[in-house]
C-alpha cells in the first residue's frame, strides 16, 4: 500500500511505516551521539511508551543507558490496507533496534488503566526481569474505565469557573481566529481528574511495590506542564490543570510510599512540543507555534527526546534534580526563561493570519505533527509499496 497523510482536524488517521521507524531511528541517533548516561537506569517500565514523552523517555533509557524496557500502550495494529496507528509503527522499529543492539524489550498492548494490563505486566517483570528501578508515567488519554466501578470517565479540556476567549491556530489552514470556550460544568472536573489525574499512577505503583518488583532505590516520574499566563485559563486553571494538580498530590503520597524502599517520586515538568494529545487542546497550537520560533531563534529549542534525555542525564541520575519550591523537576526551564517568554508575549498580541508565517514556526509546527505519523522524514520514499501490516515482534 501506497500510505499518504490523511488529516482530520488535529489527527492524522494514517500512518507510515518506514517513516515512523526513521523518526525512532533519528530519535536513538540524538541519544547515543551524547554518550552513555553514567549511573542510568538499567530496568525500566514506561507507561504510556508509543508516542511523545513515553516513545522518547523509551528511547533514551534504552539507547542512553542500555536499560532493557517493557513499555505499555493502547495502539490500533495495521492490516492489508489499512495503517496502524503511528504508536504501532513506532514501536516496531524501536523493538528491531533494541534487538539489534542486544537491548531486552517487551511491550504491552492493551488498557493501562485496566487491572488485567497491570496484572499481565507485573508477570512479565517478575519472570523476564525481577524489579524495575525506574518507572515512567506518560499516558495521555480522553477516557479511562474505571477499573473498580467500569465507570467511563472522559477528560476534558475546559476554563473552571468563566468562558474563556483568546486567539486560537486553525492548524491546517493556518488562519489565527478567536476560539470561546464554554466553562466546565456538571461533574466535568472530577471527570477530568480521574482520567488524567494521578490516581491510575498511585494504582501501578501500589501494584508494582506489593508484588516486590521495585528495585531499592527505584524512582519514577509522571510528566505536567505548566506554561506562560495567556494559557492558563485553558491548561493550568481549566480541567487540565485540575487533573495536574491531582498527579502533584499523588506524587506525595508516592513519596511517603516508596520510602521504605529509598525510592523518590517526581514530577517532570516538560516544554510544551507538538505531540498527538497537544495538538487537541484549544490556543496551545499557536502558542506552540510562537514558542518554536523564539526558541529555534535562540538555539536551545528540543524536541521529546532532548527533553527525555536531559532529564534522564543532567537531573534523573546525575544527583542533580535541582527541583522547584514544589518539588518538582523543571525540563521547562528554557521554555519559561524570561527571555523566551517576553518574546511570546509580544508576539502573542501581534500574530495574525497574515504574519504568522514571518512571527512564528508554522512549518516547524505542521512539520512536526506530520513526523508523529511518520511523514515528511528525510531518506523516505512516500511514493513506494509499504507493508502496513508489520507486527511488534514481542507481541507475535
Ligand atoms: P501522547 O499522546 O504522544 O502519548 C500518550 C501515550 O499514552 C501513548 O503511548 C498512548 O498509546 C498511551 N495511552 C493512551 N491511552 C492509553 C491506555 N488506555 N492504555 C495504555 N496506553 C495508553 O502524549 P504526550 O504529549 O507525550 O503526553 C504524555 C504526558 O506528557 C502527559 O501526561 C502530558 O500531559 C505530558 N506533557 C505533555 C506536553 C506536551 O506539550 N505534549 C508537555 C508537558 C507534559
């Protein structure tokens, strides 16, 4: 099959093969050109591995520090004519590079939130690894099914309290419009705490640490994000928000928990990056787009796996984690930096349709969602037969 991008809104329901295996492959290159991660993890289970945060968090333990990985996510596979999702291609190719490079891997397709996965993970640990010393908490999902009442609950992104009005990226078209968004309402914020809150996390760990697979010392992360002022009443006071601050009490209570066996929860806050669960939320694209601009200007722009690798090199394991008076790790820190910042804020009351080409990255942007589905990757040839229906050996 001949796979092109088909792009629905802020989703592309295709993806390439051959052009998700080099965006990996390109990803394990910017890992090994900085060397071994001295002291790294060596036993590692990612949660929410196929994609954005999770794939590059994967990547770097593996590639970074040797680490043997099990990751975890909820993927469709591909058929004669029909693409997997690009989590799926991804995850292939980074299994024949992991085999290649002699590296253990395992992967897991199904529902995290369920009891089963958990259950079916925790085994796979015991017999094939016997304790994990880190584990990485990046699930990104609109619903979740309750595991102990089948309840389902889905996330949403809203304002608390008022409308919310502010510029919004029509990101196909490139047409800077006013979006409003209607307040939460009803249980709406509960909603979104349960799905995208931290009790899921606390549910792995506590499973993970009865069945004695956490190694002393272990460690484990869970990623937040913060940003500028203008994005607040959407991210950080608005459901989203809600649901962060929920990961931040967990992470506490995680602490207290893992105690007895010297280990340490955190939370990451990382740069806001064109990822599948970004580009759903309203304002942010734009934001994005002004961000990349500003930062590629500057020299210090990163994508996931510089994020996931200097977290793991320069604050996870080189005894400087360096975190805020909250307590949590700050990959942001290029990002927020005054300087970076008063250039979006400028730039945010100027931008419109006719100069958002020449004020911020639009192309760094759309660039960046196509390579999530393996397009427009160098050394690809998009117009050959492609096999679609290629498995994740681990689960063949
Ligand atoms: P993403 O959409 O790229 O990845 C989500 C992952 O979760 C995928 O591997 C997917 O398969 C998996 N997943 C979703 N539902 C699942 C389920 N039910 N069972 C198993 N796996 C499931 O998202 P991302 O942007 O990398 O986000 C990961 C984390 O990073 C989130 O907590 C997000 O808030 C945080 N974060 C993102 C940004 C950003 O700008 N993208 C910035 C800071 C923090």
């Amino acid at each position: 099959m001949i796979v092109s991008p088909k792009i629905r809104g802020f989703i592309c329901t295709t993806a390439h093969p051959e052009g998700c295996a080099k965006h990996v492959e390109e990803q394990i290159a910017v890992v090994k050109e900085k060397g071994t991660i001295e002291g790294g993890p060596k036993k590692v289970l990612v949660i929410g591995s196929s994609t954005g945060y999770g794939l590059s968090s994967r990547i770097a333990a593996a590639f970074g520090s040797n680490a043997a990985t099990v990751g975890v996510f909820f993927e469709r596979p591909g058929s004669e004519g029909k693409t997997a999702t690009a989590g799926w291609y991804n995850t292939v190719a980074f299994e024949k590079e992991a085999k290649e490079a002699g590296l253990y891997a395992r992967s897991f397709n199904g529902d995290a939130f369920s009891d089963e996965v958990k259950h079916e993970v925790i085994q796979a640990i015991h017999e094939d690894l016997g304790q994990v010393d880190l584990v990485i908490y990046s699930l990104a999902s609109p619903r979740r099914t309750h595991p102990k009442t089948g309840e389902v609950l889905k996330s949403v992104l809203k304002p608390i309290g008022e409308n919310y009005t502010n510029k919004t990226l029509n990101t196909t078209t490139g047409a800077v419009d006013e979006v409003s968004i209607e307040p939460a309402e009803g249980d709406d914020v509960d909603q979104t705490v349960a799905v995208m809150g931290g009790e899921d996390w606390e549910m792995w760990m506590d499973a993970l640490m009865k069945a004695g697979v956490l190694a002393e010392g272990v460690q484990t992360v869970a990623y937040s994000y913060i940003g500028p002022e203008m994005t607040w009443p959407i991210y950080k006071n608005g459901t989203i928000g809600a649901a962060k601050e929920d990961v931040e009490k967990v992470q506490r209570s995680l602490d207290s928990k893992l105690a007895p066996i010297s280990g340490k929860a955190w939370v990451s806050v990382n740069k806001a990056l064109v990822t599948q669960a970004s580009s759903a939320i309203p304002v942010v694209p734009l934001y994005i787009s002004l961000l990349y601009k500003a930062m590629k200007d500057e020299g210090n722009h990163e994508d996931t796996i510089e994020q996931m690798d200097r977290l793991f090199r320069e604050r996870l394991y080189n005894g400087k984690p360096d975190p805020d008076e909250a307590g949590r790790i700050r990959v942001d820190d290029w990002e927020m930096s005054d300087k970076i910042q008063e250039i979006v804020a400028k730039r945010w009351d100027e931008v419109d349709s006719d100069n958002l080409r020449d004020i911020a990255d639009f192309e760094g942007y759309q660039n960046g969602f196509l390579r999530l589905f393996g397009f427009g990757l160098d050394g690809v040839d998009y117009e050959a037969e492609t096999d679609t229906a290629v498995g994740v050996p681990s689960l063949s």
